[in-house]
C-alpha cells in the first residue's frame, strides 16, 4: 500500500499511528499499565518493586534495515547478540537512569522459525523470549517492558536455525523511573510524578504499613527533603474546595507512639523561633485551616486533635502541648501545656453577653512580674479574734516566704485590724470590734519563687535578613522593637543590631549548614 493513502486511512481510522519506517511497519503506540501501585514491571528478569512509568511519543529505537550503524544494520545472524543504549539511540528524552523501557519489539523477512530475547545488558541471558515466530516470511510483533542496566542499556539475542537471519526493529513509548538501578526511586531534573484519579471513601494514594517495628523510620507515606534550598516539601496535599483534606493520616493501629501523619525535622531553625521549619506544616490561602486534628474520643485519657513535643539531644521531653486534649474522663483542655505558655497579647476568656447577641464579654487574665497566688473569703472577729484556715491547694503549690494578707472590716464603725501571725498553717488577725471581714490572702509558686521578669531572650529575634517586624505585635511592642534596634522604622531588620547580638553569624551558619547538606542529630527512635 502506497504511504500517503495508508497515512489517510488511518487518519480516518483515529488511529494512533505516529510514523512510519523505511519497511513500511507502521510506528505505534501500545498499551502499558499505568497503574503503578498495583503493577510490578516483569520482563526477562524481575526489576523489583512497583515503578513510575513516564510516557514518550512512540519512537523507532533500532531499525536493522537502516543503513549499517548502532541502532542501524546489518540484518540479525542467527545466535547472535547485539546491545543498545537506548538513552543514546535516536530517540531522545530517554535519560541515562531509567530502570526499565517499555518496547515493541518486531521482525520481518524471518529466514526461519525462531525467537528473541532482550534483558539488561552486563546481566545473563534469562531463558525465555520476548518474541517468537514459527516459521520464515513472517512478520510479527509483540511489546515487553525491559530492565536496563545503570546506563540505561540492553542486550538483544536473536535464535535461529543455524545460517538464518531476520530483521529487527525496535520502538520505545516509554520508560520507569530509576536512580542507576538502586531502587528506581529517583526522578530526574524537570520530572514530576502527578497521579490524578476519583476514589471515594479513600485516598487516591494510600499507603499502609503493616510492619509491627516501632521506629519513627516506620510509615505508610514518607516525604523527605534532602535539598538546602528554601519551601521544599517532601509531602504537599492541595484541596480545591468543599469537606476535602489535601492530606489525611488515619490511624488505626491502637499502639502507643502510632501516628497518621508524622512529621520529622532534622534542620537546624536560624534562632529560637525558625517559623519556617516544620515536620509538618500547613497552609490554607482561602480563610481555613492549615492543620485540621479530629480525634474522637470520648472516654480515653489523654487523647487529643493536635499534640507536640520538644525533646533535647538525649530523647528528654523539654515541652510539650495539645490542642483538643482529653486529659481525664471529666476534664478536657482547649489548649494545654507541659511547660510554660507564652504569648505576645493578652491572655482573654470569652462569655456571650446576656442581652445582646452581637456583643460578647472578654476578660483578660491578671499580669504581674511574678508567678502568685492567692485566695480570698469572708470571715468574723469574735473576742476581738479570728483564724484563717489556709487551704490545700494553696498550702500545696505557696512559697511559705512572702505572704501578704489584706483584711477589710465590714460594718459603719470604724474598725482598726492587723494580722498577728501567717504562715501556710493558718492567719492569724485580731480587731477592735467583733464585726465581719473580707481577706486576701497572696503568695507565690513554690516551684516559679525566683521568677525574673526581665531576662535573657530571643522570642523577637529575627529569623533571617528579610524578615519584617510581624502585624501580629501590638502597636506598642513594634515601638519597642523599633526603639531597642531590632528593628528599623520601616519595619525592616536592624542590620547593625544583628551583627552585634551575633544572628548574622547564626543567619550564616545555617546556610552553610542546609549548602553542606548536614542536618541535626536524629531523634532516637521511640
């Protein structure tokens, strides 16, 4: 058939046809599994676990009716072998680390019955074929997926009746990613891998861990970033609107130290507080929730929706808090906290106001430079005498230093009243007329007695040379900083500060670091 009326044809045919070689075999595409999770590339010898196909246009590889050459003839001898790079064959886009290729393999003008067998080249010729035909003047096709050896080669055998030949020809539609064969787990500069599917009830990927070894090494899903570069992610989910989560860890194992989604950090933060480092991090642009944490529990202690611990070097918790915790049957936490709790603002609670329903009640907790206590009540002198009993919980948590009590005679006499004795036993105060009093009884926590308000911090420090004093700070605390230096008027980094309280020296350190690849000692496992 003439080439331009066989190219109409299939035109007409929506054929996928996409060229066509000096022999007229027509160069076309064939089908090949695209569902990674569940296919495991075979061929003449096993490449190992489950591998990303990327697609090329259908391309001719090695035609031996070509003039004499590498990917050219001469003709196929009976018994022999020839092997090709394919990364370095006329297709290009192939690159050198590919773990397998995706072939159809054909043979015209077959002087005898025979077979071919392709494999990885340096390897042993496995013994099966990848093509076989039955007798001579046949053409035939058939399409195999081929390991490749670490540069991306291949060794092709043609079995003959001795002193017999055939033509070979040999096109490509793609290839599954490999890092030199050591895996087949690295993509290569410009690749991307996107999975794009509808499955209800479940994730389109999904990873499930049945290992019973504990170690924060252990996950269905594992993101890591090895690169010094900034906003690299080893995980990125992305919902495009309604009741959707971009990424969702569930966990059903019932074990301690069992988590849905972990996230792991073993980067040094530029100071105290590096904003932009996270195990796991969240970000919503459209108003919601970065991080989302449901946990449904409702008579297991200690659970909880979000939940973070510091540790030291050695494993030592230094910190630790929960958003949505349940730390008893009867007593749930919004926010709780092992350690101490900071913040910038105020310290408000919130109650609805009683008659208007766009007004709510906010109090603000009390501030002072040191961690106190107190109780208070109502009492009366008799005899010109009165106790007052100290309770527990006070007696418990008080310095037994630095009590201070207030008494408040009630009545229209006027009344003198002084306190005899305190201590974390009992108050002792006296007056000159029986009548009824108000106490106030202050102390301080025991554990928190030597408080120092003012002292050594980096809560404010900026975490890089572009940072700009944060919108979050009151206007007086951005006058502050503007006034101490760390910051100048326009909102900008003090440089001259930062040099002289060294977190340019940190700022360097922590470049070098991430340019160097070296990372923090790892968690010990759990």
């Amino acid at each position: 058939m003439h080439r331009a009326s066989l190219f109409l044809s299939l035109v007409l045919l929506l054929t996928s046809f996409a060229a066509f070689a000096d022999d007229d075999i027509p160069l076309v595409n064939w089908p090949v599994p695209t569902t990674a999770h569940r296919f495991q590339p075979k061929a003449t010898a096993d490449i190992g676990g489950p591998l990303v196909f990327v697609p090329v246009t259908p391309c001719r590889v090695v035609n031996t009716l070509w003039p004499n050459g590498s990917f050219g003839g001469p003709i196929f001898n009976s018994g022999e072998t020839r092997s090709y790079s394919v990364p370095s064959s006329p297709c290009t886009g192939i690159p050198a680390n590919v773990a397998a290729v995706s072939l159809n393999f054909s043979v015209t003008q077959t002087q005898a019955a025979g077979f071919l067998t392709a494999w990885p080249f340096g390897t042993s010729q496995p013994g099966v074929a990848n093509l076989t035909w039955f007798a001579a003047n046949q053409t035939t096709t058939s399409a195999s997926i081929v390991p490749t050896d670490s540069n991306g080669a291949i060794s092709v055998y043609v079995g003959m009746a001795n002193g017999t030949q055939t033509q070979v020809i040999i096109d490509i539609n793609g290839y599954f990613l490999g890092d030199g064969g050591n895996g087949g787990d690295t993509l290569n500069p410009g690749e991307h891998l996107a999975l794009t599917g509808t499955f209800d009830n479940g994730g389109v990927i999904r990873g499930k861990n049945l290992s019973t070894y504990p170690s924060l090494t252990t996950s269905g899903v594992r993101g890591v970033v090895t690169s010094g570069a900034n906003s690299i992610s080893g995980v990125v989910g992305e919902s495009s609107g309604g009741l959707n989560f971009g990424v969702t860890g569930i966990n059903d194992a019932g074990a301690f130290g069992a988590a849905g989604v972990l996230g792991v950090m073993h980067t040094r933060p530029f100071v105290n507080f590096g904003t932009d480092d996270a195990g796991v991090r969240g970000e919503n642009t459209e108003g919601g929730v970065g991080i989302l944490g449901i946990t449904n529990s409702t008579f297991v202690p200690s659970a909880g929706g979000v939940f973070g611990i510091l540790l030291d070097a050695n494993g030592n918790s230094l910190a630790s808090g929960g958003l949505g915790l349940r730390a008893s049957n009867s007593l749930v936490y919004g926010v709780f906290a092992n350690g101490n709790l900071g913040a910038t603002g105020t310290k408000p609670f919130v109650e609805p106001h009683p008659t208007d329903a766009s007004k709510v009640i906010r109090y603000v907790a009390l501030e002072g430079p040191e961690a106190g206590t107190y109780f208070r009540g109502r009492g009366k002198f008799q005899n010109g005498q009165a106790v007052i009993d100290v309770p527990d919980s006070f007696r418990m948590v008080t310095d037994a230093e630095g009590l201070t009590v207030q008494i408040t005679p009630i009545g229209a006499e006027l009344t003198t009243a002084n306190v005899v004795s305190a201590s974390l036993d009992q108050i002792a105060v006296r007056s000159n007329h029986d009548v009824e009093f108000f106490y106030l009884v202050q102390g301080v926590r025991k554990a928190y007695k030597d408080w120092q308000p003012i002292a050594e911090g980096a809560e404010f420090a900026p975490g890089s040379p572009t940072d700009r004093i944060p919108a979050y700070l009151s206007e007086e605390a951005r006058r502050r900083l503007i006034q101490n230096g760390t910051y100048n008027a326009d909102g900008t980094v003090n440089m001259a500060t930062a040099v002289r309280e060294g977190w340019t020296k940190a700022w360097a350190a922590r470049q070098s670091a991430q340019i160097r690849g070296e990372l923090a000692p790892e968690a010990p496992k759990q």
